[in-house]
C-alpha cells in the first residue's frame, strides 16, 4: 500500500485520472493565469482557496506518495476524488504545487456534481 500523509484503506486503490482530465486541469490553470482582466491582488491565495473548498464540501484531504508509482504514471497522477461510507476523500501527490491542486479540486467538484455539505 502507498505511503501517505494520512494513510487509508482507500489509498490502495486509487488510481490515476485520465489523460483527459489532466488536460482539463492544465487549461483551468492557463485559464486561471493567463486572464488579462484579473488582478494579482484580488487572485485568493491558492492555500487559502483550497482549505475553504474542502471545508465548504467536508472533504478529507490525503497526500499520496506518488513515488511508487512508474514514471510515466506518477507525471500524470494529479489528484483523485472518492466517496466511501459517507466519507469524501480527496487524494493528492505528496507535495503537489498549491495552484494544480486548486485547479484540480475545482475541476472535480465541477464534473462529479459534487454539492457542498
């Protein structure tokens, strides 16, 4: 089973997104930073943005040693979202960058219909 931050049964079992939806997440975050109209003041910290979001949707955040993975699908693993037993559970590389990890949880709230508790 893959080491975490917070080890769960589900870890072992999550797999890695699609190359669609890693491509998704890419323009989210091109979408996000190359918006001319929007300021860099008013741009909420991506920490910030997402401990609001995760709290708003009572997710369970799990950071994923990803290294135990092969490379090729260690570079495309960008986060995964799952429920279990009323327990929602975001999971997340150990040490992925704020703004893909914001992106990321945007992007599967959005596509799951997944509605704040």
């Amino acid at each position: 089973m893959p080491q975490t931050a917070e080890t769960t049964d589900d870890a072992s079992g999550i797999e890695s997104p699609g190359r669609q939806e890693h491509q998704e997440v890419g323009g989210v975050l091109a979408s996000d930073n190359g918006n001319p109209s929007r300021s860099p003041d008013v741009t909420p910290d991506p920490v910030t943005a997402f401990k609001d979001l995760t709290a708003k949707y009572g997710l369970r955040v799990v950071e994923w040693d990803t290294s135990v993975l092969e490379p090729e699908l260690r570079e495309g693993y960008v986060a995964h979202y799952l429920e279990e037993k009323g327990d929602r559970i975001f999971a997340v590389p150990v040490g992925q960058d704020p703004r893909t990890r914001l992106s990321a949880l945007r992007v599967l709230l959005a596509r799951q219909e997944v509605t704040p508790v």
